[in-house]
C-alpha cells in the first residue's frame, strides 16, 4: 500500500508540513519577536525581515539535531513494521491536526506552542493506531519535565541579565557612559552562545564537524567581529556631557534598541532551529518510509531539502499572519523597554539553542513568556499582569489535548480512504 500510493503520501506530507510550518511561523513567531516590537524597538515591518532571515538560516543550519527527537524519540515505531501505512497515516494525521490547532490559535492570537500541538498530535495517533504501549512514556516525562523547567531557565537567565544591567548602567551616577562602556559585551555574549552552538553540533548534516576548541575560537571571532560592529554604531549615539539624568536613561534605551536587532536575530535563529522539527519531523518520517519502499527505518539521512521546505513554511506563515500574536508577549504580560526586551530576548535565544544543542524539543512559547517574566520581576510581581499570564497558561493546557483529539480523527480518515 505505501508503495502504491507513495507518491500521494509524499505530496500529502510535504503540503501538510508546509502548513505545519507556516503556522509555527504565524504562530510561534510572536514569542520569538514580540518583546522586539513590544519594546518599541522595531516596527513589525523590520522584525518580520529580521525574522525571515533569521528563521530561515536557523532552521536550515541548525534544525536538523532536534528533527530527531521528534521523528524517533516519541513513540517506538517497531511494533508496526509490517504495517508502515499506520505510521504514514499517523504522521499525517499529526501535521494536519496540529496545523489546524494553530490556525485556529493564531487567528485569535493565543500564543500556544507548536512543540505541544505537535507531541500530542503524535500521541493521540499513536494510542489509537498502535497501541498505548507505543508511546515512550519516558521520554513523554522528559519533555513535560522540560516544559516546568525551560520557563525557569528562561526567566532565571533574563532576571539576573535585567539585574546586571541595572547595577552596572541604570543605576549609576553615568548611566549613558556606562551604557556605551557595557553595552558590546553584551553584544559579545550574544554572538558567542549563538555561535558557538551552532558550530558545536548544528551543521554535522552539512558535513562540518568541527573539535569543541575549534568550535570555541570560531565562535569567540565571530562574537568579536559582531561586537566592533556594534561598538562603532553605540558611539555615534553623541553623549553630551551636560544632559539630565532622565535625557540619559532615553539614550540608554535607543543604545538597547540598537543591541535588540542583535537579540533579535539571535532569538529568530535560536527559534527556527529548535521549532523547525515540529514541522518537518513527521514530513520526513513519511518520505523516508516511502523512499525505502514501506520498510520502517530506525535512521535515514535528513535531505536538506526537507530542511528548505520548513524554513520558507515558517518564514511565509510569519509574514502573512504573524502580526496577530506578535503583540501579546511584547505588550500584554509587562511593559517593556529595550533594556527589558534585550533581557528577555538574550536569555530565551541562550535557553532555546541549549535546548536545540541537547535535542530536548523545548517550547519556545514557554521559554519566551518565563524570559519576560524574569525581566518584570526585577522591578517587582506588581510589575507582572498575572491575570494575562493565567490566560496564556490555560492556553497551553488545552493545547496537547486538542492536538490528540485532532490527530485522533484525521487518523481514522485516512485510514478510511487508504485501506
């Protein structure tokens, strides 16, 4: 049967992760440049350039580590080796019902996560198609453990990176000397740890495999690099010496809204290489079923162009419905500045590429809301509008259920057509 329908499953999978794609785009997007716009730092217009860029070199260079996770870690695939076609319906069944859930979300601008939409689609399949056996449990709890923790990290990171720049600038006789003194080594661990990252592991599909000390003094050039690049541009910013106090905080703030279109491309390439796999996992566990002629492999080579198809998804689903969340994390949750918004966007990019490098398929979503969280609460929880951060986590909480009960239906129809 797989191979005598290969060709339509081939075009189904690579349409419906299109789709799966351009809602991580609609979607997820929103955390990964919200505090941007939120802040005032960028316009939605220069954000969803930035993002288009960014989104796409992550996941075409780095998504590739993660994309395992997904497409063999969630459920045992064995137990249905003499029937590939459940698998095959299976897999379609989640990217079409997890695409949906996300239209449905973007639309109305709930901020949800794709990692979530995407896991419980896989396991809603799995129990019905396969049995509750199939699904690895385990590592099930190694994700739900990563949803607590990855929110954590995340604010922890932004909370004291919030804290270092109120004691080492903000809170300073100098605040606008101090800025233009600080502000490039800021920029430096921005480039590094994306960088270095992506050097250490993202770019074995494409045949670089460099040594961990290699990796290091790659990372620290083109940190540097990025670093005199920022340092030229923060000092044309003029700083006369004879200006208020609140006249410097206002210089400050444009020299973070410069040090944000850094932040920014970092937190967009830390986001399509973590979230790509969401969309491109199931799509490429449905090709290499097909491509091997029904035979249902534990390991296949990743096609690079599997890797094209998720980063134009994500980066046409940004541009055409992105806008409608976009705003939610950067104005709804607290108010932020660019000194708040770098925060924030330099510890999630630091948590989601850390995530990407281990494999763990982490929520960007959950990260991103823990990030400006962590920068609220450096002035005080009165800073933080809890009532919006309860709507946003109920959000998340019906998010796995929905994405089973979808996947659940779309697997019984295709199962109805194809038998």
């Amino acid at each position: 049967m797989v191979v005598e329908y290969g060709y339509i499953f081939i075009v189904l999978a690579v349409m419906f992760g299109l789709y799966m794609t351009w809602g991580i785009g609609a979607n997820d997007v929103a955390n990964a440049m919200g505090t941007s716009v939120g802040s005032g730092a960028l316009s939605v217009k220069q954000a969803i350039i930035i993002a288009a860029i960014f989104e796409f070199a992550g996941a075409f260079l780095a998504g590739g580590h993660v994309t395992k996770t997904i497409r063999k870690g969630i459920i045992d695939p064995t137990t249905v080796i003499d029937q590939p076609e459940i698998l095959v319906w299976g897999m379609l069944s989640a990217l079409i019902a997890a695409a949906i859930w996300l239209t449905v979300a973007s639309w109305l601008g709930w901020p949800v996560s794709t990692t979530h939409s995407i896991i419980g689609a896989i396991v809603g399949f799995a129990i019905v198609g396969i049995g509750v056996e199939a699904v690895n449990w385990p590592k099930i709890g190694t994700i739900v453990l990563s949803w607590l923790v990855s929110p954590i990290v995340g604010g922890a990171l932004s909370f004291f990176l919030m804290i270092s720049i109120q004691k080492l600038i903000l809170d300073t006789e100098k605040p606008l000397i101090n800025a233009k003194r600080y502000a490039p080594y800021y920029v430096f661990l921005v480039g590094f740890v994306i960088a270095l990252v992506t050097l250490f592991k993202g770019l074995k599909h494409l045949d670089i495999d460099l040594s961990v000390a290699q990796s290091f003094i790659f990372s620290g050039i083109l940190a540097l690099i990025l670093t005199i690049i920022s340092y030229f541009l923060i000092n044309k910013i003029d700083a006369p010496s004879g200006e208020s106090v609140r006249e410097q905080f206002k210089q400050v703030e444009k020299i973070f809204g410069i040090l944000m279109v850094f932040s920014a491309s970092a937190m967009a390439f830390a986001h399509g290489s973590n979230d790509v796999a969401n969309g491109i996992g199931p799509m490429a566990a449905v090709i290499s079923i097909v491509d091997s002629g029904g035979e249902v492999v534990q390991k296949s080579d990743l096609p690079i162009w599997i890797l094209f198809v998720g980063g134009l998804g994500i980066v046409i689903g940004l541009s055409t419905l992105g806008y409608r969340v976009m705003l939610t994390i950067g104005t709804k949750i607290t108010e932020l500045v660019p000194t708040r918004g770098f925060s924030a966007e330099l510890a999630a990019a630091a948590t989601v590429v850390i995530a990407s490098r281990t494999g763990i398929p982490v929520s960007t979503t959950q990260i991103a809301v823990g990030a400006v969280m962590g920068v609220g609460l450096a002035r005080g929880i009165g800073a933080l509008d809890l009532r919006v951060i309860g709507g946003i986590m109920m959000s998340w909480v019906i998010t796995l259920p929905v994405g089973a009960i979808l996947s659940i239906f779309f697997f019984f129809f295709f199962r109805g057509i194809f038998m």
